[in-house]
C-alpha cells in the first residue's frame, strides 16, 4: 500500500521506490509535516523524525512539527498557506483533524486541470479532512501517490458547512518545509520571443519568489520551482521539483529563516473568494517530484512522464503530431487564396502534412489593429471561404489548421459595436489597450456560451483538423460588470476557469482535432494548458541557437511533445541571425516539427533539403517526440549543447557546436541510458553535414558502455565544422 496509516502514532506515510511523506496528527488534532524525501521503509514509525524542527513556529502542545498547511494564526508566523476571514472580521481559523479516508486510484478536480488515473491500482489517494467546529469551515487535504513515479499531487477544498458566509483570502497548493536550507533554487523568467531564462540561485535568508498577476501564466514566469543541492548536476544529487497545473495568476514563495517553506498555488494578492453557507473551492494541483540522486535530468523526466501519462488528453497522448507549415511568418497578414494554395502545393511535395492559416483570414483584419471576435472570413482575401480553402488544401492531401484568439475582442470590431461591455474593464475608467485590443470577460457564462457556439460553428464548417488557440495579451483593469463588489477578487481565477471551461467544451465536442494553445509565443505555456491543448507554441523566436537555449530550460519541466519548433526564413525575423537549413531542422527535429517560412521562395536546392529533412524526421517522428529527453552534459555550454532521446527502439542524439573557437580540442560526448552489455550500431545523419572523421571516430559497431563511459568523439576542429552553428545528428540502434 503506498499510503499507510498507522493508527498508534497518528502517521501517514505515502510512500513507494522513489520517496516517502511523513504527515502525523498532532495531540492538538493540528496536522504535522514530518518528513518528505528519499523514501523510508514502509510499516515503521518515525518519532526521531518529528524532532527535525522548524525554528520559527510556536505550537500549542511545545513541539516543534511544522505545519502541513499553516494557517498563520496560531505562532506559526511564516508565510501561512491558507486565510480565510469569518463574518465578524477575524482571521483565527484552527481547523483540525476530523477523519480521513484512502483509496484507489484518483479523483479529478471539479471546473480545474488535474491528472487522472485511469486504473485504480495506478494510485492511492488520501483524503484528510480537518474542521473548524467555530465557523463551520471543512477543509480536505488531497494527496495522490502514482505507483512506479516519484509523485505526488496535492489540492485542498474549502467547504462552509457553517451558517454565515466566509472570504478566503488565501489558498495555496502546496506548502513544504524543507529541513535546512543547503538547496539551490532554478527557476526562469523571460519576456516575448525571450522566454525560459534559467535562474539560478541560492536560498537565501527571507523571502524570494516568483509570481504572475496578469491573468496568464506569462512569458516573464513559469509555475514551477527546482530545488537541488549544491552538488547536484544533470545526471546526479538530489534534487525536488514543484509545479502547478494552473495557467492563471500563480505565486511560488520561499521563506527561509534557517529552514526554508516552499509554497505554490494561486498568487493570493489578486485573489479572494467569498464561501456562502454550503459552498466548496477548490484549489489548483500541485505536483511534487523528487529525486534522491538522478539530478536534474531526474526531475525533468518524472515531469515528462507524468504530464505525458496522466495529464495530456488520451486520444493525443501518444499520437504521432503532424508536421506542419504555418503561414505566418512566410506571409504576416498580406496573403490571398491563391498565394495559400501555392504555398500548399509546395509545402505537399516536400513532405509537409498541415497546412495552418494563421492570423489575418478574418474581418477586415489586414494589421493587428482590428477584427478580433469577428471569426467570419474576410472575402477579399479569400473568396471561396474557410470552407472553400480548407476543401482545396485537404483535396492536395494536406490536412488543414487555423489559428484564432478567442479570448479578445478588438475596439474596431463588430462584437465590441454590439457588446462593448463584453471587454473586460471598470465602467467609467478608460480601458487600457495592448497589441490594440482588449480581453473578452470569460468569466461570463454567456460569453464562454457565446464563443462555444462561434468556434464550433466554424470548426463544423470546413474540414479542420487544427486549432492554433492563441491569447496576445495580458489583463488590465481587472474587474467584471457581472461580479457584484464583494466578489471582484474572484475575477482572475474566474477568468481562467471560463478559458478552462470553453477549451473542455470545445475539445469534447472535437475530441480528433489537435488543439495547440499560443499567447504570443510562451505566455501560457504550462501544464494547465497541456491538459486541453497537448501542444503549445513555445515561443515567437524561431532562431535555431535561441530555440537550443529556450528548448533546453522549457525542458526542465515540460516534455519535447508539448512544444511546437519551427524551421523559420533566414535571416531571422527576430535576431537577423543566418545558420544553416539543416542546423535550423537539427534543432527543430527535438519536438513537434513545422516549418514557418514562403517554400515557394525556396530554391531547388532548398526544396531537397527540406524534402530530406522531414523524410527523416518522419523515419524517427515516434522518438523525436516522444522519446525519452535527455539534456547531455558538454564541456562547454557556452560552446556546446547537446540532447538526447531514447525510444524502445533508438537512441538520437543531437550535438550542435554554437560558436567555433580555434584549436580547440575534440569534444567527448557521454550518452546516457544505453545497456552497458549491448552492443549498438551508431551512424549519422547523412544530410546533417557531418565531418567524415566523426563518422570514423563514432560509426559502427559501439558497445553502450563504452559510448556512456568514453562516449561520441566530435573533431570540432576540422575543415567542415570551422564556423558557428554547426550540429549533427546521431543514430544510436541496438
Ligand atoms: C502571436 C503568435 O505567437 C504568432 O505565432 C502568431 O500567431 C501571431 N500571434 C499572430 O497574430
């Protein structure tokens, strides 16, 4: 049993192969935080490691337990997980131990994306239930242990089942003392086009954190937070990960006075919500991961695998995605029927399978400056319809996409002449606009109704196969003429749980079609979102030496097969940078292929090259995405970069040299997670411009020891590979 509960000391112990958690009832019915980590025989007590304290709680009954989820108003005075606010003001809640119950398997969280078990036996759930007899508040502590995964989800509900109304002020996810503070943190922020820049830092004594208040997950953030030890790399050291299956206002706090907290759930300063008698809220899942020495690389495949499994909707889990070629930054808004239809006709015979018209096809949208909620063709640019177009693209053999922004609606629209109180802003208050337009209040019920109608109406109207859902800015204003004033606190999270509602409802009723989720680039890139849309666009910068970077860090957390990577035009629209067709596709390769350029403007030669790369990444599709990712250590990272995925059935490695320095010695390449006694035949990709010399050094037969402990050996010198940006692709089969 992975969640026993031994009734003399009041423990719980969820545990398997990967970690333990220590939760005891205390004498005062508070609920203790023992002890979370490497995991700890099954069937034992653990009273020494009650001792392990937090130096800045006071208890009532003189121990020195953390809480498992403090309140704040009982000498705990850290930062508390939860607050809520009785009809008389106070804030004094003491809820404690009522009952509990464990069970197989795993519920889903009303209105809000969680994981799922399919099969009882695939996880244990605890459900412990605390009360507070003053107010009446119920409280239910969630947590769900994965069999064979070093997991565990948390969410808590909030239930009034007393007789006067109380105002939650604040309700994380997850909160975790951690014994002493000897841990690194790794985080990321960024910017458009500028997303997942690792930060990386100690903790330090006070507070740090991370959060969002802008209605989306945002590009300057990311809901997750990596712990490791100081000592800890890549392949080894402890190291824990917390994430937050949530794309709307978050907050991520560390508190260290000594032994640090680590908290994760909605950002509480842009959040209240008010609990009449007999109603339940329940907070977004967290998820903990950890790993006792398989170092960052273990943090990052226990997310892959859980958001992989148990998050992403099944009928996309494990499909292969379809290589497309998106109009954008071949055409921007300036295109016609006929100039799709050529480029359509290019892209089917180099390999190309979707075909997605991006944005511009509607209104009177030739600019970003208007159109947006008006989702009906624009004639003059294509005369024969969505229809018309999607039935010509599909009759080439393509399969045909199309990008909309359903959140927005543009000042110079018909929706915002019909419904100008439909944008979110404050009566009276001049709106702020940004990319020119404004949001649509999706805590609406009628407009959520609205947009189900007009995206299922189109979506029926032409054989589409393809939605990219896109979301070009932020909220400002934040307020909504439905709530009254006692309830504007809960616009945020209720904005996001009506994003939630229209993707459920949409996807549901298109199980088949493949929803790709956009705010311009990774502004909503989280698992949130994965839970709905199985692939998201990662970021509006398609430099292939920025996309290593960006693929790299997004990699700590999410899996290749949530992100979309484009082959794009040189030089590049956002850096000016020129590197190779094939050094573009290398990189591309390692996710959800797609090509974002004009291929009528290709030359012939260009057209092979193209036609070659999407053969072989067709040849390997199932293992570029969804493979096993690995982030290989080199030498030098501001040199080098190097990933590797592994199916059951090959190894692909990917080495890219970023900038040539002269002389400079060969590079060894150590692989991972090969079978040390067989043998494997190794080769190269022959388009990729290899050096023949790397084909001597490496090709043939390679035992997996020695290619994990000697390793590739890469003449990074040679004629051939003097220059930047120069990469190969490595076939690794047993
Ligand atoms: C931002 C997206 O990230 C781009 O890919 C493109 O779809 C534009 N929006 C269109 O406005």
């Amino acid at each position: 049993m992975p969640i026993d509960f031994n009734q003399e000391t009041k423990e719980f112990h969820l545990h398997n192969e990967f970690l333990s958690c220590l939760i005891k009832v205390l004498d005062d019915g508070s609920i203790g935080q023992v002890y979370c980590g490497a995991p700890l025989m099954p069937s034992r007590s653990y009273p020494f490691l009650s001792l392990l304290a937090s130096h800045a709680s006071f208890r009532r009954d003189r121990t020195l337990i953390p809480f498992e989820y403090p309140s704040g108003a009982r000498g705990d005075y850290r930062v508390c997980a939860f607050a809520v606010q009785e009809a008389d003001g106070s804030m004094a809640m003491d809820p404690v131990y009522h009952s509990h119950v464990i069970y197989e398997g795993k519920p889903l969280i009303p209105r809000l994306p969680s994981l799922y078990a399919e099969q009882d036996y695939e996880a244990q759930t605890l459900e412990l239930k605390l009360f507070d007899a003053v107010s009446g508040l119920s409280l239910i502590l969630y947590y769900t242990i994965y069999a064979g995964a070093p997991v565990i989800a948390r969410h808590s509900r909030f239930i009034n089942a007393g007789e006067k109304p109380l105002v939650l002020r604040k309700a994380m996810s997850l909160s975790l003392d951690l014994p002493d503070d000897n841990w690194q943190l790794m985080s990321v922020t960024g910017a458009w086009a500028h997303e997942f820049q690792l930060i990386e830092e100690r903790i330090s004594a006070g507070f740090q954190g991370i959060r969002s208040n802008r209605g989306n997950s945002g590009h300057q953030q990311n809901p997750f937070l990596i712990l490791k030890r100081p000592f800890t790399s890549e392949f080894l050291g402890e190291a824990l990960g917390v994430s937050l299956l949530y794309s709307g206002n978050f907050a991520i706090a560390v508190e260290n006075y000594r032994s640090p907290r680590v908290q994760i759930g909605i950002n509480d300063e842009t959040f209240s919500w008010k609990l009449e008698e007999g109603a339940s809220f329940d907070t977004p899942e967290a998820l903990l991961v950890y790993t006792k020495s398989g170092g960052i690389n273990g943090i990052s495949q226990a997310f892959h695998a859980v958001y992989q499994e148990k998050l992403v909707r099944k009928t996309w889990r494990h499909k292969e995605r379809p290589v497309l070629l998106n109009n954008w930054e071949g055409t921007y808004f300036n295109f016609t029927e006929e100039k799709l239809l050529a480029m359509a006709s290019v892209a089917k015979e180099l390999g190309i399978e979707l075909f997605v018209l991006d944005d511009g096809w509607f209104g009177q949208r030739d600019s970003d400056d208007s159109s947006l909620g008006d989702w009906f063709v624009d004639t003059r640019k294509l005369p024969s319809g969505i229809a018309g177009l999607a039935k010509k693209i599909t009759a080439m053999g393509l399969q045909f996409g199309l990008w909309i922004e359903p959140e927005m609606i543009s000042r110079k629209s018909r929706l915002f002449e019909t419904h100008p109180d439909w944008a979110v802003g404050v009566p009276g208050r001049s709106r702020t606009e940004q990319r020119n337009q404004y949001v649509l209040d999706m805590s609406r019920q009628e407009i959520v109704d609205y947009m189900v109608t007009v995206i299922a109406n189109l979506i029926s109207s032409a054989p589409i196969s393809y939605i990219k859902w896109d979301m070009n800015r932020s909220i400002t204003e934040p307020f909504s003429i439905a709530l009254p004033p006692d309830r504007q606190g809960e616009f945020f999270h209720r904005y996001i749980l009506g994003v939630y509602e229209l993707y459920d409802r949409l996807t549901t009723l298109f199980p088949d079609v493949l929803f790709e989720s956009c705010a311009g680039g990774g502004g909503r890139f989280d698992a949130g979102m994965l839970a709905f849309a199985p692939q998201a666009w990662l970021s509006d910068n398609t430099d292939a030496l920025e996309r290593l970077r960006i693929q790299s860090v997004a990699s700590l957390v999410y899996p290749q097969s949530s992100w979309g990577s484009h082959v794009s035009a040189v030089p590049n629209h956002q850096t000016g940078r020129s590197t190779s067709l094939n050094f573009r596709a290398m990189v591309a390769f390692f996710g959800n292929l797609g090509f974002e350029l004009d291929p009528t403007t290709l030359s012939p030669e260009e057209k092979k090259q193209v036609a070659a790369c999407i053969e072989f990444y067709k040849a390997h599709r199932k293992t570029f995405q969804y493979g096993q990712f690995f982030r290989l250590s080199v030498a030098n990272p501001s040199l080098y970069a190097a990933w590797q995925v592994s199916s059951e059935e090959e190894t692909l490695v990917g080495f890219y040299k970023l900038l040539a320095q002269a002389n400079c010695p060969p590079v060894r390449l150590r692989l991972t997670n090969l079978n040390g006694s067989y043998l494997y035949d190794v080769s190269i990709w022959e388009q990729g411009g290899f050096e023949a010399q790397d084909k001597t050094f490496n090709c043939g037969s390679r035992g997996g020891d020695e290619l994990m402990s000697g390793g590739l050996l890469l003449d990074t010198t040679s004629v051939t590979k003097q220059g930047d940006f120069f990469g190969e692709i490595f076939i690794i089969k047993r």
